[in-house]
C-alpha cells in the first residue's frame, strides 16, 4: 500500500510539473507574439521615391546625401523647414545632393492619445508612394498647417484632405486605413533618432546647434 501510495504521489508530481511547464511555455510564447506585434511595423511602403528598408523618400541624384528626420508634430522640425528646406530642396533640383525625407515618429506623448506623429507619418507614406511628385507639396502643407503639441492634431479626415488639396486623391484611403500608422515609430527605433529634427550627411549626424547644416550649404551652393 505504502508503495503504491508512493508511485500516485510521484506521478502526481510528474502532472503538476509538466503542467508547470506547459502554462510556462505558454506564456513565453505569449510574450513573444506580443513582442513581436508591438515591433511590427506592418507592410512596407513601395514606390520610385520610398526606400522601403531604410525609410528613406528620396528627391535628386546627388553624390552627397542629406537625409532629415522629421516628426510632424515638431515645432522646431517646421522651424527648420522654414530656415533649410527650400535650399536643400533646390541643392536636391540642381543634382548637388540626394536629399532624403524620413517621416518618424516619437511624440505620440503629445497628442493626447491620438498618436498624431504616427499617423502624419504614415500620411506621408501613403502620398510618397500614390503621387512621388506631390510628396515635398504634401509636407509642406503639414507644416504649415501643424497643431501645436498636447493637442490631438489633425484628424485622418483632414490628413487625406491635404492629400487631395495637393493632387494626390488616391492617399485617401491609405490614409484612412491607417496602412503606415507604424512606420514612423520603427523608423525612428531603427535609426536611433531620439530628437527632431535629425540631419545626417553621407551618414555623419550633424550638430544644428553648431551650425555644421548651414556650413553643409554654403559648402554646395
């Protein structure tokens, strides 16, 4: 009796440890599948002008590269296009530069939940890749129509009107499917971008606050 009692509590044990494991493995793949869906960019964009590895939406053929990382909720990223944008988007027209335009997005924080960097980001996306030649109109109209930060920002409505208002009818409904919504935060993980705006040529980040961007252009023009 004594032995038999011994070998149902040994198997006892044998249930309840497999169990153990099983609820284990269970939640390690949980946390995996969770993991990976929260760093899921989703489908990449596609087009002449998108760089679909890299992020990057490209205008001129340049042998320097500039590439601008850009939020669109960034007050001091549209202060930058006011001061920059013009001239490096004419250095990128007269072929003295390869100027890439990186939509990212890291002050979601400050749209009071409605993640309004992600979703412009991704906006840009969906024209970059429907209408190329409408994309720098496109910006430009986000910047000078930016809401200041700690307010929801533009809805996805206004976001595909813009779109329309500048020829690019077909972003619509990308836009409103939120096709992109995740780019922009995995650009900015990808690239290690943790302030806006961020400017690299041929790869070297530069200091704005030393000027090296305005050195850059007297240097090209």
């Amino acid at each position: 009796m004594a032995a038999a009692a011994q070998r149902k509590n040994n198997w006892f044990a044998i249930g309840i440890s497999i169990a153990v494991v099983v609820v284990l493995v269970a939640l390690g793949a949980i946390v995996v599948y969770l993991n990976n869906q929260a760093n899921d960019a989703g489908p990449a964009p596609q087009g002449e002008i998108i760089n679909s590895e890299t992020g990057a939406i490209s205008f001129g053929d340049g042998d320097d590269t500039v590439a601008v990382y850009v939020d669109f909720m960034c007050p001091i990223c549209n202060d930058f296009e006011q001061q920059y944008g013009e001239a490096l988007k004419q250095a990128a027209e007269d072929g003295k530069i390869t100027l890439e335009y990186h939509p990212i997005s890291i002050l979601d924080r400050f749209s009071q939940g409605s993640e309004y960097s992600s979703r412009s980001a991704g906006a840009v996306f969906c024209v970059a890749e429907d209408s190329p030649s409408k994309t720098l109109e496109y910006m430009e109209t986000l910047f000078t129509n930016q809401p200041a930060e700690n307010t929801t920002g533009l809805t996805d409505e206004q976001l595909a009107t813009y779109a329309e208002e500048v020829g690019a009818d077909g972003a619509a409904s990308c836009i409103a499917d939120g096709t992109y919504g995740k780019w922009g935060v995995a650009q900015a993980k990808q690239h290690e971008i943790a302030g806006t705006p961020t400017v690299e040529v041929n790869g070297k980040r530069l200091d704005l606050q030393k000027g090296e961007i305005q050195e850059m252009l007297d240097v090209i023009s």
